[in-house]
C-alpha cells in the first residue's frame, strides 16, 4: 500500500462543497468525498501551521509544551519510522517555506527526498529590481496588510515572473507531486506528503477565479489582511472571502490535475489519500479575521478556525462517501499511516489509528475519542465532545507559571523567554489578554453566537475534568494544571 497525504493550508470546512456549501467551487475536493470517508466531526490539535504539522508528524500534541518550533533531537517522527527504520521511500513536495525558515526548518530532514517550490509568502527568494513591475504595497497598510511593507512587497516580487496559470504555487506543487507519481510508480509502499500552502494568504489568485464571486468589486484588493479586530469595511470584508473562494477554487483545480493523475496511472488501486487541513481562518466572524492571538484580540478557537475537513480514501472502502461521526484530530494520521504500511506503532503516541473505520462496516460505532482538545501554546485549553465546546482560559492575569520544552527559545510567535534554558525548559510568558471562559452547544448554535457557561455549569464542570483527564493521559506538565486552576 501507497500513502499520499495531501495537506492543504488554511482550509475552511463550511466553505466546501462537499459539506454542503453551494457557492463555492470545489468539484475535485467533492470528487475525492464521494470515494472516500469524510469525518464530519475532525477538530484541529496544536494551533498554527507549524504546531499543527508537528502534531502529524510525531502522533502527538504539542500544544502543552511549546508552540511554534522545530522536530525535538529525540522526536521520534513519522518519516524515521517509515524511511530509516523500514526502509520505505517517502518524499515531500511543498511551496511552505516555513518548514526551512529560521526556528523550524528541519522538518524535511528524514524524507528520502524533498522538493521546495521556493517564493511562497515572505519568503527570501528574489532580490531583482527593475526587471518587472510589481505592485507596492497599499498605502493604507493597517487592516490591510500583515506582514510589514518589506514583506508585502517580498512577496510581489517572487510572484510578479508567473505568465499564466501553471506559473502560481497550487500549480507548481501539484505538477510536481503529479510527476513525482509517474516517475515512482512502480515502487512499493512509498509516502508522499504534499504540503500546499495555498488557500493560505496573500489571497491573490488569477483574476479568472476572483470573478466567479466578485467580478464587480471596485475597492482595493486586500490581499493579507491584518490579523486581530476586523477593520475592515463591509465590502472589503466581504472582498477578502471572495478572494479566499477564489483561491480554494484555484487550489481545487491542481488537486484535480492530480488526481487525474493518479487515475490514470492506476494508482488509486494500491494508494490511501488523505486529505486534510491544519487549521481554517476567520473572515469577519466574531468581528474577527485571520488567525489572531491572545495579545492583539478575542483569540477563542471559534468553528471558523477549530472545525477542520478530512477526509480519507482507501482502494478497499466498502462504503465510499460514507459520513462518520467519530471525533478526529491531525495527530490520527501517524498511526494510521502506520496502520496502512503494516508498521507496529511506537510507544509514546496520542493518535488513534482510523484504519478501521474506513475499512470495517461494524466499526460505525468505534470510538477514537470522547473529546477533542486543542489549542494554542499559553492560551485557553479548549475541549469538544462534539455537541458542547468549552474554552477554558486561566483565572488569573498572569498566566503563570508557564515553560518551553525545547532546546531552542521560543523563535517565532508572541511568546518571549524570560529565563534562561534550565532542565530542558525555558520559563516564558504569554500575554493572557481578556478573554473569558466560554461554552457552546456547536449542534445547535453551530456559530457560536450564545455564550452559556452560566447557564450550564453542569457541562463546562464535566468538560473540565475532561480537560484534567486529557492533561494527565499525555503526561502533560503539571503547570498547565495550575495555571488553569485545575490542579488538585
């Protein structure tokens, strides 16, 4: 058996067309559905893109111990149980530079092989100056850029040579994975991740797709905007989702060139796909955009952001198109991928193996879990069980004690050390900001208008022993307890 994982950036589950929504267009998304498993109820684990492929790649979370980092010296990750201890051919083929940026760029190191598709976001690609026109950046920068002038204007540069279509990141990325396939066909038993990093931001798709939803829009075009309180106006905030749509639509297109692919090589006789997401975004909702955090505004892991799509295909799928219930989470794909090869799991792990729900009809009722949790690294613990989510934030201002378990300082983020390294930590602080603990029914008020911890402290007290249990299961640091004023 084959494995392909397709890890697609910043993807919302209620934008999809296969969960329902009408307007978008995803036809190959849909198509991969119908043959497959879809998880209705998968929930994200450790909170943004880096902690998120930390939590695959090891089965395990990591958002008690630090955030935004590198693979540990003593991770014993998915790539070096699956190439170096049993030999099996992997390779990774991504636009997302992150994964070689300063403070976490070794995620690529066990691969077999490795294909970067350089120029995405900020990265430090071209330098020429004169050779093409570029847009400059907006001269209203706040609300409507991220990133400083420097960056934006980075970023222009890579992406002012594409001609067409084929030149833009979801393009190159599935072209090259597409190649990669018919070159190794013939191999047995190989991983390929393919990490897009597009639908991410800067949403700046061709202008062919922007006019599927907003082909009347005259402002300016807010291609990243700033994270936090929603500054926007209506009409630019409707704008950003449009551009959003455009860029999923897009990013859809390339998954279909490769699965066609895959089809015609014969490959989805003898691979398992799965396809998923790291995290979704927020565009207005809340009165808030993008991913923020806990210093800059309401950062709660609202549906927007938490819910997440996965779906899994499997040659031997008795039921294709089949909706399970079961709760599900990114750190599930390092057993199961396992599973897929015939490999005995490792010790250590916090994933469960869905292996036998795709392939065993009386596994409708298998549990894999009977809450998720999840987070961001020094914020709120948050907690579903998939009618109720809790987010539970620390009782007091100073968010304390906290630590970074890592060899390196916090590299990236709003954490700061404020201690040096001692006992293979780092003391840090995190600002708690004002956000308060918060419960919502998410089956009946699936957007999370109506806050009912006073109204239901029966369930927010057994989701926080839940919380207690999850904490101790993993082993999780003892002042992760404390500082949420759980500790007995």
């Amino acid at each position: 058996m084959n494995v392909v994982l397709l890890l697609v950036d910043t993807l919302r589950y209620d934008f999809m067309g296969f969960n329902g929504n009408k307007n978008i267009q995803t036809p190959n998304m849909d198509r991969l559905a119908k043959k497959s498993i879809v998880f209705d109820n998968a929930f994200l684990g450790s909170y943004p893109c880096m902690p998120a492929r930390r939590d695959i790649l090891t089965g395990r979370y990591e958002f008690p111990w630090r955030g935004w980092g590198p693979l540990e010296h003593d991770d014993n990750d998915l790539t070096n149980v699956i190439t170096l201890k049993n030999k099996h051919t992997s390779m990774l083929i991504t636009d997302h530079f992150h994964l070689w940026e300063k403070g976490s760029g070794n995620y690529h190191f066990n691969f077999s092989g490795y294909e970067f598709i350089r120029g995405q976001e900020y990265d430090k690609w071209k330098i020429e100056i004169g050779e093409v026109d570029y847009p400059a950046a907006p001269e209203k920068l706040a609300g409507h850029c991220r990133n400083p002038k420097e960056y934006f204007e980075r970023n222009r540069r890579n992406g002012a040579f594409r001609k067409n279509e084929a030149d833009y990141f979801p393009a190159q990325v599935m072209m090259n994975a597409a190649n990669w396939l018919e070159n190794n066909r013939k191999r047995e038993n190989f991983f390929l991740m393919i990490d897009c990093f597009d639908p991410h931001e800067p949403f700046d798709p061709p202008k062919h797709y922007i006019d599927l939803y907003d082909s009347d829009y005259k402002g300016e075009e807010v291609i990243w905007p700033t994270y936090g309180w929603n500054t926007l106006s209506e009409e630019e905030t409707c704008h950003v989702r449009s551009l959003y749509a455009a860029e999923l639509s897009m990013t859809d297109r390339w998954i279909g060139y490769l699965l066609d692919k895959m089809e015609q090589l014969g490959l989805m006789e003898n691979t398992m796909i799965i396809f998923t997401t790291d995290h979704g975004h927020m565009f207005g909702e809340h009165n808030l955009m993008g991913k923020p955090w806990s210093a800059i505004s309401d950062s709660n892991m609202y549906q927007e952001v938490a819910h997440i799509p996965m779906v899994i295909y499997h040659p031997e799928i008795r039921k294709p198109g089949k909706r399970v219930s079961q709760l599900v989470q990114p750190v599930d794909i390092y057993p199961t991928v396992l599973d897929a090869f015939g490999i005995e799991h490792p010790d250590g792990l916090h994933g469960k193996s869905l292996i036998q729900i795709l392939l065993d009809d009386s596994q409708d009722s298998q549990e894999t879990r009977k809450y998720a949790c999840f987070g961001r690294y020094g914020e709120a613990i948050n907690i579903t069980d998939g009618e109720w989510t809790l987010f539970l934030w620390p009782s007091t201002e100073s968010n304390s004690p906290l630590y970074w378990y890592s060899q390196l300082p916090p590299q990236y983020g709003p954490e700061k050390a404020i201690g040096g390294y001692e006992n293979g930590r780092y003391p840090v602080h995190v600002e708690r900001g004002t956000q308060n603990s918060a419960l919502y029914n998410i089956k009946e008020d699936y957007r999370q208008t109506e806050n009912l911890i006073d109204k239901r402290p029966d369930v927010a007290e057994r989701l926080k022993k839940r919380i207690v249990e999850f904490l101790e299961e993993i082993d999780a640091p003892e002042e992760q307890l404390i500082r949420l004023g759980l500790a007995k």
